[in-house]
C-alpha cells in the first residue's frame, strides 16, 4: 500500500489551473478542466480526477489534444445538433454540447447533441449533473477511440471497444436526490486500473484477462502497455450489448468514428458522445412524474437488504456522500499520484515547489 495524502480541493484546483495554463491553454479552459477533473475527485472517482492530469500532458505533447481549439457547433437543426470539438479539452467541448442541448431542450422539450471529436469528457455524470441543475432529465451514450483498445467483446478475450460510458439523470423531488446513473460498460473504468496500480493493489475478481485469455488480477498486466490484456465487458451479454450501442450512437451516429484499427493509432483519447435531453414539463409538468418517483423510491428502499449489504442505495447516492465527505476532511491521493502530477507540471515547466504551493 503506498502513503496517502490529503488535499483540499481549492487548492487543487489552482494546481492544475497553473500545468494547463503553462501547457498553452487560456485560463478560463485551464481553470474548466480543473473543475472538472477536481470535481470527479470530489465525487470518488479518482480515475477521473487529478489522476489524468499526466496523461492529458502526454497528448498535449504528442498532438493528441490541441490546448487552443474551440468547439464548432456544425449543424443547427433547432432541437437537432451538432458540435465538432476539433479535439480540444472536453471540459469545454462538454459544456458547450450541455449549454446549447439545455437552451433547446427548454425551447422544443427535448434536445439531441451529437459531440464528436472531443478530448476526454472525464466523468459523464458531471454532464447529467449541468442538466440536472437545469431541471432535465438526460441520457448519453459515448464511445472512446484514439488509443488502443481496451475491452473485450462478450464472449472474446482481445480488446475490440473502449470502456464506453453510458449515464443517466432524473431529477430529485422535494423528497429524494436525483438519480445518476454513470458507469463505464466495462467491468471497471480504466482509470480504475491505474487507480490500483498506484495505490499497489490488486483488481477486483473478474474485471480482467491477460493476453492469453486467463484472468488476472494485476494492473501492471495493462499498464504501461494496455495492450497487455483485456477489461472484460459487464453485464456479460447485457452489458456487451450496451458497449456495442455506445459505439453505434457515440462514435457512428455523431460521426466522431468508430473503434477500429485505423482510428486507434493517435495515441490519445477521443469521446463521442449523443445526449438526449428531455423537459419533463414538456409531457405535462414535473408534479406526476414527482409523485411516481418518490413512490417507486421508498418501495424500493423497503425491500430487506441482501446478505453484505448494509442498505439500498440508489445510484448517484455513493458520489455524493463521497463529496460530502471529501469537502469536509479532503481528498486523498495515493503519493505516486501526485508524483506523477508534480512531474507532469515540471515538464511542461512549472516548478513543484509551485505546485505544491498552491496546492496547499
Ligand atoms: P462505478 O462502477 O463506480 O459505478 C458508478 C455508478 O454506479 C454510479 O451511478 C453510482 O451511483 C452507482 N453505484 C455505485 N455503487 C452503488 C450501490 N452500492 N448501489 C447503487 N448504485 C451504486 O463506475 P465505473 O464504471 O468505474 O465508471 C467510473 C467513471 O468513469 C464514470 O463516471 C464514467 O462516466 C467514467 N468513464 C469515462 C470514460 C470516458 O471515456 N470519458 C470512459 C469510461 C468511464
């Protein structure tokens, strides 16, 4: 197990702001990617969170990700749009694609934003969570090109698909919190992998297979070379299924591209990403809908709870108990995290004396 340490959330905020300023972003990009990454922290999921910093210097260096490029809305069919995020950072590619799906969604009820060609979106349910403010229900379904891939198909043991989110908002009521639904269809998040490496623990059962198709618990098995072995698909057909619809939606009906070999070359991390936004007054006012859900959640959470389990939880519950806990005592990151963070900000010039002033 390696030493953890614990930082507060402005400050790494500041942090990372300064490595994307220093990596030719503006500051108000620098300042949106470290919102976004530092609020998957904040959430739980350190996959998402500083923890991608080095990688996202590695594609500035080699062209993968352009610091400077803006998202192009490219096709304005009023409820129907298109966004080009000519592979810069996805926090900005993701807000426009929310900004402009909430603006139509309110207009014409529901909205449907193809994004494609955008660098990493990180946590997929931040972008339900900008709908959910706005008080919409949404959907999204996104595909992962531009590296190799990392999981197998249902039934095979090579790497044929990204890890290729699908999430889920629904509004809360007066009585319960909003339900997120936000996971990768794989069996873990990638980052997950490097999660354990860092913290040198091993996987949990049945996430992976080496390349000889036997199972393995160790993450240096995809890590530094994911080609390695193979994340296996959750859900066993279910779940391969949804993969493959991530990929038919995200990557062919946005026309970011598909998981093929030709688009795994670039050594970098490109999402599409189709959303669907939905009004829920446009059906005749939230008031119903408020009353169902509320009946359905408490006959939910009655039902006795099964053998290991403490209580039912709902999704979206465990990411924000994660961040009430994490505003109050911190977020935690295993030392070679922030190591490798530290390393990064170096080469891109900025001292760690620096960084680790202002993060502190
Ligand atoms: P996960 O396995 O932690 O599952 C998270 C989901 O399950 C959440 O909706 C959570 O609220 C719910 N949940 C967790 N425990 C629960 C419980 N006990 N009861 C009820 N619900 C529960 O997530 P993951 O698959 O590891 O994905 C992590 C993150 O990685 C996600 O935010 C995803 O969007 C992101 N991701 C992004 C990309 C990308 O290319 N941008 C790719 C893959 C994954």
């Amino acid at each position: 197990m390696s030493a953890m340490l614990l930082f507060g959330h402005d400050g790494l905020r500041q942090a990372i702001t300064l490595v994307f300023e220093a990596g030719g972003a503006d500051a108000p990009t620098a300042r949106a990617v470290a919102a976004m990454l530092v609020e998957a922290n904040l959430s739980g999921h350190d996959s998402h969170g500083i923890q991608m910093v080095t990688y996202y210097v590695d594609c500035l260096a080699n062209g993968g990700l352009d610091p400077k490029a803006r998202p192009e809305l490219v096709l304005d069919g009023g409820a129907v749009l298109k966004i080009d995020g000519h592979r810069g950072f996805g926090a900005v590619a993701g807000a426009l694609a929310m900004e402009k799906g909430i603006e139509r969604a309110r207009e014409h009820g529901v909205a449907l934003v193809a994004l494609a060609n955008s660098h990493h979106l990180g946590r997929i349910g931040h972008w339900a969570e900008v709908c959910l403010e706005a008080g919409l229900i949404s959907l999204h379904f996104v595909n992962v090109i531009g590296h190799n891939p990392m999981v197998a198909p249902w039934g095979g043991r090579q790497s044929r698909l990204g890890t290729n989110p699908f999430c889920a908002g629904i509004p809360g009521t007066n009585n319960h919190a909003p339900f997120v639904l936000d996971f990768a269809t794989s069996r873990i998040a990638f980052g997950k992998v490097g999660v354990a490496h860092d913290k040198g623990e091993a996987l949990p059962e049945g996430t992976m297979v080496a390349a000889d198709g036997l199972a393995t618990r160790d993450p240096a098995t995809m890590i530094p070379d994911t080609r390695g072995g193979a994340l296996l698909a959750m859900g066993e057909h279910k779940g391969g299924g949804l993969a493959m619809l991530c990929e038919l939606l995200g990557g062919a009906l946005t026309g970011g591209g598909v998981s093929k070999p030709e688009n795994h070359v670039d050594d970098t991390t490109l999402n599409g990403m189709l959303s669907i936004l939905i009004n829920p007054d446009a059906l005749g006012g939230f008031a119903g809908m408020a009353s169902e859900i509320d009946a359905v959640t408490e006959w939910v959470r009655s039902s006795a709870t099964a053998q290991g389990h403490e209580t039912i939880m709902l999704a979206g519950e465990p990411e924000r108990a994660a961040k009430r806990l994490r505003l109050e005592q911190g977020i935690p990151l295993a030392k070679p995290a922030w190591e490798a963070f530290v390393a990064a900000g170096e080469r891109l010039g900025v001292a760690s004396q620096t960084l680790e002033q202002a993060a502190a």
